[in-house]
C-alpha cells in the first residue's frame, strides 16, 4: 500500500496540483507566455548561431553548427574537412551538399522547422491566429509533472500541394509549469521517399542557460521511432550560441546562387 | 491567372495512381513477364535477369462469366524499399517489406509518373519546353511495363518563383503535360489519359494485349463483363505504404465477395459463396508472415 501511495498516487496528485498553475490560462495565451519565457517579448532572434557536439544514432562523435536566420531559413553543418555534410532548408526548399555532390529534398521535408530549439519550433507561430492549440492536461515525464499543449498549424495554401495533400503541422509540446520551459516535443516527420511513411521524433530538452535573453536547452535528446523498430537516439550538446550576428541571406543561397 | 508551377512538376517525379501519398517504389521487377526468362517450379520462379525468387500461392478461384476472380498470395524477394527520414544533421534509415502480398485479378499495383525537363525555360518571356514524359505500372504479380513520350509545353511568360530554381509558367498549354495520351510498349499493354487538373486528378485507363481495360476501379473485358474494386481491401505495411492490392466486390455473376480487416490491420479475412451456395472463409493473418514486420538492423549515415 505504501508503495501505491508512493508510485502512483503521490505523483498523480503532484501532477494535478503543479500543472494546473499553467491550466488557469486559455491554452492560446498559455502558448503565448511559454514563447515570451523562451523568447523575451515572444521577439525571435534575426538570426542565431549554435555549435556543439553531435552523437548520431550510429554512435558516431562530431562537431556540428546550425545557423537560422529567421524562421524558415536553417543550415546545419556536420564534420569537418572531407566528411564535411551541409544541409539547408531555405523559404520552402532544401538540398544537401556532400563535397560537389548536390542532393535537393522534396519539398515537405524542406519545409521542416528547427526542432532542437522549442521557440524556433511551432511555438515561434503562437501570434498567428490560424494556429490552434489544445490543452491536453497534465502529464508525467520522469519525475517532472509537465502540461501537454498540442499545436497544430494548418497548411495555408492546401489547395496547392502538388498530390492534394496539405502540409499541416502538428508538434505536442510539454511545458514545466513552473519555470514554463519545454521538457519534450514530439512530432512525427514523413520520410523523404514516401509521405506515408512517418517517423515519431521525441525530443528531450535539459540544461537550459539563459543567452542574450534566449532560454537554450544545452543538452537535447532526440528519440527516433521509425516504424516497428528498435527507438534511436541522438544527442546534441551545445557549446556555444551566437545571437544576431548579422548572418547574411547568401549562407542560405543554393550553391550556383553564391556570389 | 492560370498559373503552372514547374517545381510541383519536377517534383512530381513518383506519383502513385490509387495510393494518396507521394512514395517512391524503386524495387527491381518482380512478379513474371510474358517474355521474361525463369528458372520454374510449380509455385515458384527465380528471375535469371535480377534473381528476384517468385512464389505465388492460389487461395481460391472463383468462376464467373468469362472472368473468374482469381486470388493468390504472393511473394517476391527483391520487393523492399529503403526509407529515409531527414533529422536536419542526419538521416534515419530503415527498410519497408513488401515481400508478401494478396494478388487478385485487380491488384493495382502503382502507377508511377517520372519525365526530365530537357529545355529549361529563361526566368522571363515566352518558353516552350520539351519534357521526357515516363510513365511506369509495377502491374499485378509485380512486373513493370513503362511508356514514354516527348511532349511540348507552351508557356505565355514566365515568372520568378520564391522557390529557387524553379519558375512559374503562365498559362501552360497544354495545361499539364500528361493530358490526353495514348501510349502503348512493346509488349501490347497500353495508357490513355483523360485531361483536367493534372496527373493526379486526370483519368487513367490501361489497355491489356487481349483487350481488356482496367481503370476507374474496373476490371472489363471486350465482351462488356466487368468485375469492380472494393477499395476497401487495401492492404498497408507496417510502414504505411498502401499496396493497392484490391479485390473485386462480387464476381460477375453478382455473388458477394465480402471482406473484412482487424482494427490493427493485422487479419484480413474474405468469405465468398461458391456454386452450392456454401460460403468459403480465407483469412490471412499477416503477423505470421515472414517479412511483414522485417527488423533487420537500421543503417545512418548522412
């Protein structure tokens, strides 16, 4: 019995009694005070440099920098020298370089957000009216009592997707209603070859330092369910992070593009 | 303005007929092919042009007038897709099983559009482009059958688009570039295609060497007897790829063919009536298929 008390119910009632701090609010301007505690005055960086390290699911150590200008110009950067690998996802587009091979991504997956940072994530949309977003209550995750928003952006031009299929995007964001900082998101990313095919990205944030204002995770985990398999795991750790440095538009230009 | 986006074209480059979902299907042929050369046994064929093991294993053939409804279950062990996620600094890899399917008389298969732009029009002005238009059936059983075309496309002008490098065309003509086709290959199976709103939208009609036709979710014969889909009976990987391997709703005789799916989509079961009027149930439980929920160990790199 004591054990219960300990295991389930005392967490249960911990979860109700923190959570409902943030319930109080309707969930747009909940939404809306997370951004402004990751955001000061829900104002996004122009543009944002962080570096670090990246442990891929392979195992595999190396150094990585993303730079984002923006909310939907991104260009992440792995290894050094030969092995080095630039992705950039620009306004809609995407292509990857690999030494003087050049790889376009379709369009969906062009059109992702940046994940690892939560206020750059669907939350940096939480002034646009279109955005809806669901309370969905209390939730535990390790020993932290989180509350689950649910956001989702419909596409806003659906009718010209090219198979009819609109880009709607949907992330769940579990806040700490104590210090309003996102624990986990989760959302489901579509395979490159094939749109039905959808992957389940659980991304943990940890070791938040405040930047220039900016509330950073330094340390995040994401967790990679692709179907049936084995989940797997890659870690980011961050270094450093550079704020409105006055990265220009041309980092972001496809190569034949670059002055 | 009526406005064409040569982006969406290029990227139209896999576009499945029945499935809804933009998914490439790049698996070596499959199934056998009337001129195909095979090594063969009773249920089985090994494909001595890419190895590819055939197995095909008749569940029940339901006679009708003039068309029968045929089942099998089918196995080919080239049939598998890797399938790639992009996290932003790596990939997720993992590989999809289609090894083990139903088959029947209209299983669909996908229908699959792939053209090359050979003359890229300026960023501004009047163009005129000439595409490589290919067209690709993975057919019943798995084998291919692929058509291509040159087709011209008129634009009155061309305007910058904010997706680099790709350019509007203004007023295409014709409006998309696999209106109205009649093409045929070597082997006598034929494509015609309506007009209307592109490939996704226009109608699509296969012509067979015997001259039966298959489109709209019709099986029919130059007789006029007809067995039709139920596009219930899909069956869907593990993954999510939609099979298209549908089967008829009643034969041509009128006898219901029903169907029925788990929740999970991990039992399929069919009930037919056969010429006494005794009702026949298969029912494939696909959690004891070798292949359907593959776990081979997942490949990253970049």
């Amino acid at each position: 019995m004591r054990r219960l008390l300990i295991t389930l119910i005392v967490p249960t009632v911990f979860v109700v009694c923190v959570a409902t701090g943030v319930a109080a609010q309707a969930p747009q301007s909940a939404v809306q005070a997370i951004l402004a505690r990751l955001a000061p005055g829900k104002t996004l960086p122009d543009d944002l440099i962080i570096a670090g390290q990246l442990t891929d699911p392979s195992g595999v150590v190396q150094p990585f920098r993303i730079t984002t200008k923006g909310k939907d110009q991104v260009l992440y950067e792995t290894g050094t020298g030969p092995s080095h690998v630039s992705t950039t996802t620009s306004k809609g587009n995407g292509w990857t370089v690999v030494g003087n091979k050049f790889t376009l991504l379709k369009t969906y997956t062009a059109m992702q957000r940046l994940k690892i940072l939560p206020f750059l994530d669907l939350l940096a949309e939480a002034d646009t009216a279109s955005l809806q977003v669901t309370d969905k209550g209390p939730f535990l995750i390790g020993t932290i009592a989180t509350r689950l928003y649910t956001l989702r952006l419909p596409d806003p031009t659906p009718n010209a997707r090219l198979i009819g299929r609109p880009f709607d995007e949907q992330t769940d964001f579990y806040v700490d209603p104590v210090s309003s900082l996102v624990v986990r998101s989760v959302r489901l990313f579509m395979a490159e070859n094939s749109m039905d095919i959808r992957t389940q990205v659980i991304t943990d944030f940890s070791d938040y330092r405040t930047v220039q204002g900016f509330a950073i995770p330094f340390r995040i985990v994401e967790t990679s369910n692709f179907a049936a398999r084995k989940p797997v795991q890659a870690l980011y750790v961050i270094q450093n992070v550079t704020v409105n440095s006055g990265v220009p538009d041309s980092t972001f230009a496809a190569p034949g593009a670059k002055k | 303005m009526k406005t064409s986006v040569l982006m969406s074209i290029i990227l139209a480059a896999f576009v499945p007929l029945w499935a809804s979902a933009q998914t490439d299907y790049t698996a070596p042929d499959g199934g056998e092919k009337p001129l195909g050369t095979y090594f063969k046994t009773d249920i089985d064929s090994v494909s001595l042009t890419n190895g590819n093991l055939h197995v095909s294993i008749p569940l029940f053939s339901l006679a009708g007038r003039e068309l029968p409804v045929n089942v099998q279950f089918d196995y080919d062990s080239q049939s598998y897709e890797l399938r790639q996620t992009f996290m932003g600094t790596y990939w997720v890899h993992g590989y999809e099983s289609m090894l083990w399917r139903k088959s029947s008389n209209l299983q669909q298969g996908t229908l699959q559009l792939s053209q090359a732009n050979l003359l890229p029009c300026p960023p501004v002005g009047q163009c005129t482009s000439t595409w490589n238009v290919q067209i690709t059936w993975a057919a019943p059983a798995g084998n291919r059958h692929t058509w291509g075309a040159f087709v011209t496309q008129s634009c009155s002008s061309m305007s910058p688009s904010q997706y680099y490098p790709y350019y509007i065309c203004n007023n295409p003509s014709p409006a998309s570039i696999t209106d109205n086709l009649s093409l045929s290959d070597a082997e006598g199976y034929g494509l015609l295609t309506g007009s209307g709103g592109g490939w996704l939208q226009t109608p699509k009609l296969i012509t067979f060497p015997d001259g039966s036709l298959w489109g709209n979710g019709f099986l029919t014969t130059p007789n006029g007897n007809q067995i039709q889909m139920n596009p219930n009976t899909q069956s869907i990987t593990n993954s999510g790829t939609q099979l298209a391997d549908f089967l008829p709703a009643a034969d041509t005789l009128g006898r219901p063919i029903s169907y029925s799916i788990s929740s999970d989509s991990s039992t399929e079961t069919v009930t037919l009536h056969d010429s006494q009027n005794q009702s026949q149930v298969y029912t494939i439980n696909w959690t004891t298929v070798l292949g359907t929920n593959i776990n081979e160990p997942t490949v990253f790199d970049k």
